[in-house]
C-alpha cells in the first residue's frame, strides 16, 4: 500500500493550506490514518489522526487551529491547517495502516510534503 502526500507549500503567518494524501493499492480496509511532522531538529511528532469511526485525536500544539478529517471511498486523508504558525514549519508525514485484499496488515507511510511558513 503507498501513500503519496501533496499540498504543502510556502504560506505566511497567519495563512491556511490544506494536505492531501491519497493511499491506493491493494486495499481492503483502512483502519487509522494520521499526520505526523518533523521539524528541523527535531523528532517526529503525531500532529492528529482519525479513526475508521470518524473519531480524532490532536496534539496540544494545534487544537483548534488543525482539522482532520478523510473520504474512505477515495482512501484520502485531509488535514487543515489554519492560523498558521512559524513554529507549524515542518516536513508533514501521512501513514495509515489497516488491512489489505491479501489479508496482510498494513502500516505505511507517505514521502512527506514540507510545509513552511514565514513569520
């Protein structure tokens, strides 16, 4: 299963964007997918992820500021991002993980698309 993130960019402070990222391959069932960054120097972080029932989870930093949200009958996830930060500058990660037709688990991840916003 790949994933293949889009929508990042250069974007002012203050400024919105939306992230895509699309899973195709030998799907079954999509369990949680999620949005995960990494900011220069530092670790890899979960930013917010949804599960199959529509239920979400965010971290502190972007309550009220990030929605995620998905389309299963396109294998998408969104995450939008408004009232931008500099401290939102970031290589932004997609996985899911879930089933595949050849029953076989799946927990892949997306190249990352870099979201950069000047203050």
């Amino acid at each position: 299963v790949q994933l293949q993130a889009s929508g990042g960019g250069l974007v002012q402070a203050g400024g919105s964007l939306r992230l895509s990222c699309a899973a195709s391959g030998s799907i079954f069932r999509i369990n949680t997918m999620s949005w995960y960054r990494q900011a220069p120097g530092k670790q890899r972080g979960m930013v917010a992820d949804i599960a199959r029932d529509g239920s979400t989870n965010y971290a502190d930093a972007v309550k009220g500021r990030y929605t995620i949200s998905r389309d299963d009958a396109k294998n998408t996830v969104y995450l939008q991002m408004n009232s931008l930060e500099a401290e939102d500058t970031a290589v932004y990660y997609c996985n899911a993980d879930g089933i595949s037709s050849r029953w076989y688990s799946f927990d892949s991840w997306g190249q990352g698309t870099l979201v950069t916003v000047s203050s």
